[in-house]
C-alpha cells in the first residue's frame, strides 16, 4: 500500500522522480505541430508494457499472434502495439461488445480477427486455429491476472501455436 508523498501517484499536483527518469516534452510540438492530446499522451504508457513483451518475443512483421485477454487495457494496448509492428493480430476475449468495436477500429488493416472466448477450451482452442490458419500462431501473448491460471483461454491459446511458436 503507498502512502506518505505517493498516496496519489502520479495523479499529485507534484510527484518526486529521479532526475534520469524525467524527460522535458515540447509541449507546442507534440500538442499544436504534431498533433497530440493529452489522452495520446498518456496511453503511451500503457503501448510501452505489451511492446517489451513483443520486443522480447521478436515479433516480425506478418507474423500471426494472439492476444487474450485482448479487451483490457494492456491487451487492447498489445493489439495496437502488434499491429504497429506489422503483426497479424488475433485478439481473444469474452467481451463480444468490445471486440466489436475493436475490428471497427482495425478491421479494415486485413490483419485483424476476433474470437469471443466461450469459456469450452475445445471451442476456443477450434476458433483459434481456425483464424490462425494452416500451422498456428507464431506467438501468444497474455495479460491475465494469476487468479486465471487455469483459465481455458490460456490452454486454448497455447493450443493454438504452431510448433517452435514463442
């Protein structure tokens, strides 16, 4: 639990930092020339936590992974992040609400599919392979809590891979 002067984190009026942290921001050039707000500003973060997992995996452009959980914050961000990098993306979850407004965001890059997770491992690990295609995905990357350990997307998933997958 935080207390004291980090209670309220970064959302403080003045947070402490050490100084090879802290990088000034040109605030004229990223909000009036290039075109930023301040809600693309703070999601970089959240880019920066799926990115190191892909970095870590070398994903390659037109590789195939799948993402599930792929409707939270770190997922959806994993999402953008794969396809930015030239990914072929399969986004899994059970929020069918929002992998919809997810393939009306991506759906028109030819690299994007959805597979609502049911919960059955045979049928996901099925939907998987199916949008994966001939031999599987070539990598998987997961950002569920621990309590899901045994959740049948993570099986499924894994399933889904080809052989050698990351």
């Amino acid at each position: 639990l935080m207390d004291g002067e980090w209670r309220d984190s970064t959302f403080a009026e003045y947070a402490k930092f050490p100084l090879e942290n802290v990088n000034p921001l040109n605030e004229e050039s990223l909000l009036g020339k290039l075109g930023y707000s301040i809600p693309d500003l703070i999601y970089i973060p959240a880019l920066m936590v799926p990115f190191g997992g892909l970095a870590s995996v070398d994903l390659q452009v037109g590789e195939t992974i799948i993402v599930a959980p792929a409707t939270g914050r770190f997922g959806g961000a994993a999402v953008r992040a794969a396809l930015g990098m030239g990914a072929r993306v399969i986004a899994a979850g059970r929020n069918k609400e929002t992998l919809g407004k997810m393939a009306a965001v991506f759906g028109g890059t030819g690299r994007f599919e959805s597979v609502v997770m049911t919960g059955d491992g045979e049928t996901d690990l099925k939907a998987l392979r199916e949008k994966a295609g001939g031999a599987g995905a070539d990598a998987y990357l997961d950002f569920s809590p621990s309590t899901a350990a045994k959740s049948s997307h993570i099986i499924a998933s894994l399933g889904a891979l080809r052989g050698g997958g990351k």
